[in-house]
C-alpha cells in the first residue's frame, strides 16, 4: 500500500462517525510512513487536547473529529459545510471578527455553552430560540443593541453574559428565563437598567458595572433572590428605599458613584457580607447601617464622612475596618466593641484624638498615619496584642506613653512628627525590630541616646 493510499484509507476511517473506525484510523497514522504519521498527528494532537486548527490547509481535518465536544473558531480557521455536522460539541468558541452568526449553528443540537466574544455581532440570528440545551451564553464585546425575543426560549439558560456591548433594552421575553442566575450586564452605556431585568425572578447575581446608571427603578425591590449586585463605577445619585426588599443580599458593590448617602432600609439587608461604597462622595451613613449582622466587609474610603454612626460597634461580624482618605474627626466609644482581630486602619482623615474604649480591641496592628492626633490615650497600654503602631505623620510633639507598656511591639513608626524628645523608657520595648523616627524634631544627642537604649532595634532618623 502506497502513501497515497495510506492517506485515503485514514481519512476514510476518520470521516466514518464511527468510534473504532476513528481509532483504527489514529493507529494506522502511527504505523505509516514519516509524512503519514505527521498529516495525522495533528488530528491526534486535537482529539486528544480538543484544540483548533488555525491554518486554511488543515481545514478538512476539521471534519474527521466527530467526536469533539469543544472547538474554537477564531479568525485563521477555514470552516468547511461538514464542521456543522459535529454534533457532539458540547462548547463552541468564536472568536473570529464575524459580523453574524452562520444559522448552520442550530445544528449543534447539544450545545451548552456558546461563547462568541470579541466579534462585530449586531444582532442575533432569531434561530437562537432553537438552541434550547444552552446553559451558559457568553457575547461579550460585541456591537449588540438588544436581544431578539426567542431568547425567551432558551428555558434552560443559567449565564447570559453580555458585556461590552450597546444593550440599552431587553425583550420582555427575558422574563421567561426562569432558570437564568448569572446576568452581566457592564461597559454598556446604559443611562437605565431596563425594567424587564427586575422581571428576572430567580436571579441571583447582576453585574451592570461602568455604565451611566444615575437611578435605579423602584422595581429593583422585586428581585428577591438577588445575592450579588455589582453597580461599580456609574453615576448613581441615589439609591431607591426598595433596595431594602433585597433580603438575600450578600455582595453589594457600589463603589466609584455620586451617592451622598444611603436609604435607612439599608438596614433591612440582614444576609448582606459585603459592602463597598469606596470613592462614592457619601456625606453621612445612616444609623441603620449598624443593623447588619453578617457584615464582614465594610469599604467607606475615600468619601466625605465627618462622622460614623454612633452604633458602628454593634457590626460584630467585620473581620476588618479601615477608613481611609474621609474627614473624620472622631472615633464612637462603640468602636471598641468591634471583635476584629487583625488590624484597624483610619489613614489620612482628619483624627484629633480617640476614644478610650479604642483599647477594649484585640488587634494586632494599628494604622492611623496622616491624621491630626496629638497623643494616644492612656488605655492604650491595655492593648497587649499590639504588635505595630503606625502614627506617621501626625501632630504629637510629645513622645506617646502609652506605647510603652506594648511588650508584643515589633514595630513602632513615629516620623514626620513635631516630636522632640524620646524617654529612656524606651529601652522597656524589648521585642521592638522597627523605629521610625525620619523628619521629626529630634536633635543629635536623643538620637544617639536611642541607639543605645535600643541596640537590637533598626532605627531609621
């Protein structure tokens, strides 16, 4: 049998549909001639690691993997008429700069998972509605204004991911999808979250992230099973009191909006874990807020806070709290009721001094550089579990006492202070590695009085 022949035969094997004939045809390839065994080794290589071809001259290759149930299409594939007749595939990548999508693909009957991201789609194909085992529809970064209304169809959706797109409305149809969880719906310019999204009962996770939303509809309170709502980064300017209906709420992401404050039935978010209103210009939180009970995450940074609510201790799930970059002036006594066990931070805000019920913490790191503090509470010496104290960059002219009876201090960071003298006491702070005392007032002789009181320790002057 010549090579010729060899070819013929192995692609006849392989065109078969047929299991053994397809694995006959892959051990023959092994035992022929060099060229042979390298013509075949790419289709082996692809039934093996379900990878595409990406060059024109292996395009009837395609056709011999009958059992594939992945394939990507991207724009080097040739695709030939018998592609679509690979009825097992199970996913299908597109990636190819089209501009629509072959109606060929309804014949992928077992199809779950169609991606066709990073094309020129405008539109979809109303054959979409054919496709009735899809389970998980990826169109991201697209030229898509809306979805046809088949899509109420696909009855067995579980993702419908659509960012990047032009999406300002949906089809009512949309409501049909009663096993949908997943919308994602960012970077799409809308100015309005289209009110057949709130008729998605059974949805759990929203993403509408970095588009021009300023309001949220009043139905929003009709999507009960939300547990995930991402609106980082729109315009937002006020949030309607119906959130409050979303009780299964864990994650809510309203970072990067104009949101000057939040409805009171924040409050009523009981199963909520995270909160994140970072950068949002909020001026006060309501005192609702402390309602919480399974808050473990909350992220106020960068706004314009004067004040936190008098309760805030009452969050006793948070695992941290910082506040960094408001206008705060003060702490509430309640702080000290907070059972985080890690570190606190409040940088660059506006701190004159703090509560004493600050010491009742059992932190192990404290961060209040760039504030205004003058000295630290004699409570302080309470607060065994101290291992770092960050206070650069403040107002104290006197060295902090307190700190003295810290004997877990490793870290002790005081520079850019007004600070002129530093107690021979100092020497107590034996497990002390790390001394900042750059840009302070200190003169030569203190200087080197703490190199002797503390030899063990690296001090930076």
């Amino acid at each position: 049998m010549d090579k010729l022949t060899d070819k013929e035969n192995i692609l006849r094997l392989l065109r078969s549909r047929d299991q053994g004939n397809i694995e006959l045809g892959l051990a023959l390839a092994k035992s022929t001639a060099t060229d042979i065994q390298s013509f075949v080794g790419d289709i082996n290589q692809l039934y093996q690691a379900k990878h595409g071809f990406s060059k024109a001259d292996l395009a009837e290759k395609i056709v011999d993997i009958y059992t594939m149930e992945e394939f990507t299409i991207h724009k080097n594939v040739v695709l030939v008429e018998e592609f679509w007749n690979l009825d097992q595939l199970i996913t299908l990548h597109i990636s190819a700069l089209i501009e629509r999508l072959p109606i060929e693909f309804t014949r992928l009957v077992k199809l779950k998972e169609l991606n066709i991201l990073d094309n020129h789609l405008t539109c979809l194909p109303s054959e979409i509605g054919n496709m009735v085992g899809l389970t998980t529809l990826r169109l991201n970064n697209n030229k898509l204004t809306t979805l046809p209304p088949e899509i109420g169809k696909l009855r067995n959706l579980v993702n419908l991911i659509l960012d990047e797109n032009q999406i300002s409305s949906l089809p009512g149809e949309v409501a049909s999808l009663t096993e949908l969880r997943c919308l994602s719906l960012g970077r799409n310019g809308m100015t309005e979250l289209p009110l057949e999204v709130t008729e998605i009962i059974n949805l759990e996770r929203l993403y509408v992230e970095e588009n021009q939303l300023k309001t949220l509809p009043s139905q929003i309170g009709n999507m009960i099973s939300l547990k995930e709502f991402d609106l980082t980064h729109n315009p937002l300017e006020s949030l309607p009191e119906e959130i409050g209906h979303l009780t299964n709420l864990t994650e809510l992401l309203l970072r990067y909006n104009k949101l000057q404050s939040l409805p009171r039935s924040i409050g009523n978010l009981t199963s909520l874990r995270t909160l994140n209103v970072n950068n949002s210009q909020l001026t006060h939180l309501p005192d609702e807020i402390c309602n919480l009970p399974n808050l473990t995450e909350l992220d106020i940074d960068y706004n314009e806070l004067t004040s936190l609510p008098d309760e805030i201790g009452n969050l006793s799930n948070l695992t941290e709290f910082s506040v960094i970059a408001t206008k705060l002036t003060t702490l509430p006594a309640s702080i000290g009721k907070l059972t985080i066990s890690h570190s606190i931070s409040f940088l660059h805000n506006k701190l004159m001094s703090l509560p004493p019920e600050i010491s009742l913490l059992k932190v192990k790191s404290m961060f209040l550089l760039s504030n205004q503090l003058t000295n630290l509470p004699k409570e302080v010496a309470q607060m065994i579990n101290l291992e770092i104290v960050d206070l650069e960059d403040n107002q104290f002219s006197e060295f902090p006492m307190a700190v003295l009876a810290l004997s877990n201090l490793k870290a002790l960071r005081l520079n850019k202070n007004p600070l002129k003298t530093i107690p021979s006491e100092i020497s107590r702070l034996q497990s002390l590695k790390e001394l900042n005392l750059f840009d302070t007032l200190l003169d030569k002789e203190t200087k080197a009085n703490v190199k002797t009181w503390l030899p063990n320790c690296q001090i930076h002057f």
